[in-house]
C-alpha cells in the first residue's frame, strides 16, 4: 500500500482521508493532484463521498490506480449500504468496501448538488406516513452536522491491521 487518495466536495471525505493518513502513516492525496505524486498502477485505498450511491472519482481512480480498499463516505449510517454500494459501482466483493458517515453541510453546496439536496428534502417532507428511517434521513438531511469520527474507521483499521 502506497497512499490514500480521495475525492471530497465539502469536506467530510477529505477528513476521513486525514485521519486515515494519521493512523496508517501513509500519505494522503486529492485526486486531483495525485498524478503529480504517484505513477499509474500505484496500490492505493480509494476515499469518494457518496451521490446517489455513486462512489465520486471511483472510475477515474480505478483506470490510473490499484485499489486495495475503497471507504465511501455517505450520510447513512456507518457500515450500511454496503451491497448497494457495491451493486451501482460494480466493486467486486473481493475488494473491500467500507461506508463512513460523514455529514451535510449545505453552505458548501452549488449547483446540481445543492437542487438535488433540497428536491429530496422537499420530497421526502412532503411524504405521507413517513417511516422511521424517512424522519430520521429528513433530519440529516435539514440539519447540517457533521458525523466523522475515529470510530466510524473501526472497521476499516481491523481490515488495515490484518493485511
Ligand atoms: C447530491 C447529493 C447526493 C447524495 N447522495 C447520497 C447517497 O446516495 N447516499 C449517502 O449516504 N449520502 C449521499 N449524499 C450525502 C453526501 O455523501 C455526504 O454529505 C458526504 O458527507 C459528502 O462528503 P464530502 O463532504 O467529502 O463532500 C449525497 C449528497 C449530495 C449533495
């Protein structure tokens, strides 16, 4: 394993990749820029944040890269989402797969991201016989928080500490 390289619109998933980088000592990378640094056919573990179960950057960082591991970083909860995750990517289950929360911050978002938040916020709220999870995605969705922390990499780090 050669480096952590990731792909973050408002800033959750490049937190995760920092604290990724602090307990495995491996140096971390944006997408953008990690060309500069690592040749193609580097083994690296991929970090993109969720749209519409779409891991952002994963394609393009599968045609230059090796990935070992992917973590997506979602707003559900950390550790679900696993199978459709890797359904709508097309991830094999030989590579590792991990979700992580990370959290909404609308004033960081433009553009489609931004319509796209509110027509599902407005969606969902005007949805009759809401369900538990319907009420509790309204809320993640209406409050901006932010949900990274050291435990949501548990997994992950069993995984790392293993290979
Ligand atoms: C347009 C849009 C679509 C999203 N779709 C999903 C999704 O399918 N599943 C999910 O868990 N989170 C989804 N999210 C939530 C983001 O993945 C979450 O806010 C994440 O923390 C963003 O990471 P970032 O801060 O690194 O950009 C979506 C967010 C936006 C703006």
């Amino acid at each position: 394993m050669k480096a952590i390289v990731y792909t973050s619109n408002t800033g959750h998933t490049a937190e995760y990749a920092k604290i990724l980088g602090e307990q495995t000592g491996l140096p971390v990378y944006a997408l953008s820029e990690a060309a500069k640094q690592l040749s193609n056919g580097t083994e690296i573990i991929y970090l993109g944040w969720l749209f519409a179960n779409n891991i952002k950057g994963y394609k393009k960082a599968a045609k230059q890269y090796k990935i070992s591991a992917i973590c997506a970083v979602g707003l559900c909860d950390t550790g679900t989402a696993i199978a459709e995750v890797r359904k709508v990517n097309a991830i094999s289950e030989e590579t590792p797969l991990f979700t992580m929360q990370g959290g909404m911050d609308k004033t960081k978002l433009h553009g489609i991201n931004k319509v796209m938040i509110n027509m599902l916020t407005k969606g969902m709220d005007s949805k009759k016989d809401r369900t538990e999870d319907d009420e509790r995605m309204i809320y993640l969705l209406k409050n901006d928080q932010n949900y990274v922390s050291e435990e949501n990499i548990t997994a992950f780090m069993e995984w790392y500490k293993q290979i």
